[in-house]
C-alpha cells in the first residue's frame, strides 16, 4: 500500500499520463545498441552541443510504448502501456495482471492522477494556469511535464541563461540551466555523453541547492524510421518523497501515434472515484514536503553567471 502511494506522489510531481482503452497500432522494433556516433568535436561549444540534443528531440512529435514497465521498491513490476503527443499531451496505464493500478495523465488544459489502492479512491486533478500558485506547488517540487524530459525528450530552450559545456570524467558534459519559478530559481544538470551528444542524466536542484529529482537514462536506442535516439531503461529518483522508479520503454514508436486523440488525451472516470481539484485552496495540504537534511545538498559556486545567453 505504501509503495503505490508513494508511486502517486513521484508521477504527479513529474506529470506521469496513462494510456486507457486506447487501441494500440503495431510495435515497431528499435535496433538494440547502437553504435555510438561522433557528432561532437572535442571542445564543443554550447551552441554545438544544443544544436544536436535540440535536433534529436524536434524530430519528436509523438512516443508510443506498448509493452514498457514500471517497478520500484515497495511495488510489483507493472505492465505499462505510455503515450506522448507535443506539446503536453502524455498518458501512462500500469496494470497488474489484468487490473488497472494505476492511471496518470495530461492534456494540454490539466494534469490527473488515479491509483486504485489510494484511500480514499479519487481522481485527483489540477488546471495548468492554477498549478503554480496553488497548495499542490507547495507540496510537489518539480513541474508536472518534468517527465516528458526524463523520458529523453530533451531541449536547450535558448531563452533561458545556460553554463557550460564543463568536460567531466568519464567522456561525459555537463550543462546547467537556470529556471525562475514561482517556488523561486531551479538549476538543472543535463549530462551528456561527450561524443554522441546522448542525454545521460539530468538533475533537478531547487531553491535551497536540493536535489529533488534524478533521471538516469541507459540502453539508448536508433529508431530506424525517424534516426531519433531515446533511452530504451529510465531510472527516476525523487530524494524528497524518498521513492524511486524504473521505467523500461521497451519497444517505442516514434511519430506514428494514430487514432481519436480525443478519449486518448481526455480524463477518465473511475466508478466510485469522485473528482478532486488539488488545486483548491480550501484543500488540506502540507506547506512543504520535509526531506532528509542533508539529501542532495549542492551549493552553487560563488561567481556563476545566471544570465549566459545561449546565442
């Protein structure tokens, strides 16, 4: 039971979506391991580096995973069917044998959420313009569409001020991002490996130097339609919900989502489950979620300029 509650608590704070009563097109195989290309000079530059990552992910209109799965400590591994459409459209359905336990998802108006063992039994919902000002921001301390990134749909937006690429051991980049939000400024760390430019990790840091959230992703995969590159193994971690997740994508198909979108990207209803607006201010939140003190604590090196422009 505590397991699934905690699962509930990551896939909101990353904006999981679910994926139900969709009928699903064929499968379309990825090339297992690919070789790594060398598409980076030795000393790239930021633009060099942005051009490839932001190039990898354009190409991305929609993600299709039948087959993937979802497991953790404290929870059984999880059947899991995911959907992702530009710009903020994702559904995600895990199941249990033949049960539904789990239904999280957005559209480009909300985000939801439903897990079958969660008492008392809701669907639990916010509208986008009212998430960041509201009592459920208090409590969750990434974005909802933060999981679109995790997944590997990764961009440089050249509006905001980056640092780097710093050379780090291992043949791998770093390049920080700095982001205002209403909860205060949020640093990401976008690892990358040095030569084929492939998102390797990322890391969110909030206001307090933080980590709140690590996506490590492996097994990186061609898709020999499109040539775009996407982990085929995620590995979420959230150090202030003390709770981790592995997402296996399995097989993915890229830009070839059919079907209505309408009952794809809509929120269900479950019997027995009333709808709940978590952004209500008259709902009983926590202020903060209170993490271990001394979890992902990164001070942030004195002289760093936050307004780099990208170009």
């Amino acid at each position: 039971m505590d397991g699934y509650r905690r699962a509930f608590t990551l896939l909101l704070s990353a904006g999981l979506v679910c994926l139900s009563g969709c009928p699903w097109m064929s499968r379309m195989l990825w090339r297992p391991s690919p070789p790594i290309p060398h598409v980076l000079s030795p000393s790239p530059t930021l633009e060099e580096v942005a051009q490839v990552v932001n190039g990898n992910s354009s190409q991305i209109q929609s993600l299709l995973a039948t087959g993937a799965t979802l497991s953790g400590p404290g929870f059984p591994r999880l059947q899991t069917n995911l959907a992702f459409q530009r710009p903020k459209r994702f559904r995600l359905q895990a199941e249990l044998l033949t049960s539904t336990e789990l239904d999280v998802g957005s559209n480009d108006d909300l985000f939801w959420f439903w897990v079958k063992r969660n008492e008392p039994p809701a669907v639990y919902y916010c509208r986008r313009e009212q998430f960041a000002m509201s009592p459920a921001r208090q409590m969750i301390p990434i974005e909802p569409d933060w999981l679109i990134e995790a997944l590997g749909v990764v961009e440089f937006d050249p509006a905001l001020p980056h640092e780097g690429p710093i050379a780090l051991p291992d043949g791998r980049l770093e390049v920080r991002t700095f982001r205002e939000t209403p909860a205060g400024p949020v640093t990401k760390s976008t690892i990358l490996h040095a030569q084929s430019g492939w998102v390797l990790e990322q890391r969110f840091y909030d206001a307090a130097n933080r980590l709140v959230a690590r996506a490590v992703a492996s097994r990186h995969q061609r898709d020999p339609l499109t040539g775009v590159t996407l982990p085929g193994v995620v590995d979420i971690s959230c150090p202030l919900a003390q709770f981790s997740v592995r997402i296996d994508l399995g097989k993915v198909e890229v830009n070839r989502l059919s079907g209505d979108p309408g009952e794809l990207w809509a929120m269900p209803t479950y019997h027995g489950a009333p709808l709940v607006d978590v952004c209500d201010p008259s709902l009983p939140f926590p202020t903060s979620m209170t993490p271990p003190a001394a979890v992902g604590v990164r001070p942030r090196p004195p002289g760093r300029a936050w307004q780099r422009p990208m170009y």
